[in-house]
C-alpha cells in the first residue's frame, strides 16, 4: 500500500493481509461462505494482527481503517496526527527522565527533543536516557548538528 509515493506498509505485512483477502475470497467462491462471515473474519483477523508490537503508524491506520470502512484519505491524516501524538509523547518522556534524574538541559537539548519527529531516533534517545550523566550523552552518534553548535562527534 503506497500513500502519496510512500509505502504505508511493509511488503511482508502487505503479502500477510493480502493473503488473507484472498484466501477469504476464495473460500466465498469455492464452499459459499457469505460475504458478511468473510468480512467478520477479515476484521477478527486484522485486530490479531493490530495487537503485535512494532506496527507503524501508516500500518496502524491502514488496517484500522480497513476495520472501521474509514473515508478515502482518512487513514493518511490520522497516520500523520498518531505519529506526531507519538513523537511528542515520547519527546515528553525523555525530558521527564531528564528532569527526574536532575540533569541540566539546555534550551537547544529541549528544543532538538520537542522537534524531533523520527520515532526511531526519540527510541534511541530513550534507550539512553535511564543511563546518561550529561544529556547531551543522548544524542550520541547522531549525525544531526546540535541547535547553535557544531557536529556532533560520534
């Protein structure tokens, strides 16, 4: 599935659902299973998979969308609305840590946690916060240049 040139699902999750579309498919054609049974076991089997770990949010909204007949174009704007709700969280949680942990942060470590939206890298930087001694430790071997300064130096 592709929204606007950019895949929404990874090709193995792709393979799974439309694996299980067409297996669904064919059982209403070859022993008469009713369209009504085969979409109730279409979603049941949807909400299994929604339950796994490490979905992302365009995945996510896809098959929530399929489970709940949302509007063309409906799943890409929550995608984008859950992914930010994520980010911001999580951007919030490592500058609790931070704070709790009685480490100084700057305005240019706050501001580079709160913008961030690369859910893989606040992952990071989260797996590192429990352990830090200063918090610019965070971002360590992030290529990204700190607010105001210069390269990091990984």
């Amino acid at each position: 599935m592709r929204a606007a040139g950019r895949r929404v699902m990874s090709p193995e999750l792709e393979e799974e659902v439309s694996g299980i579309a067409t297996g669904l498919v064919a059982a209403m054609a070859l022993v008469g299973l009713s369209p009504g049974r085969a979409m109730a076991e279409l979603h049941r089997r949807l909400k299994e998979i929604l339950k796994r770990e490490g979905l992302s949010p365009g995945e996510i909204a896809y098959l929530r969308g399929k489970i709940e007949n949302w509007p063309p174009g409906y799943a890409e704007q929550w995608a984008i609305g859950y992914a930010d709700g994520l980010a911001k969280a999580k951007a919030r949680t490592i500058l609790t840590v931070l704070e709790v942990r009685r480490l100084p942060v700057s305005d240019d470590i706050r501001d580079r946690v709160t913008t961030c939206a690369d859910l893989s890298r606040l992952d990071d930087w989260l797996g590192r916060v429990g352990t830090a001694e200063r918090a610019e430790e965070l971002f360590t071997g992030d290529p990204e240049v700190m607010p105001g300064g210069a390269p990091e130096q990984g």
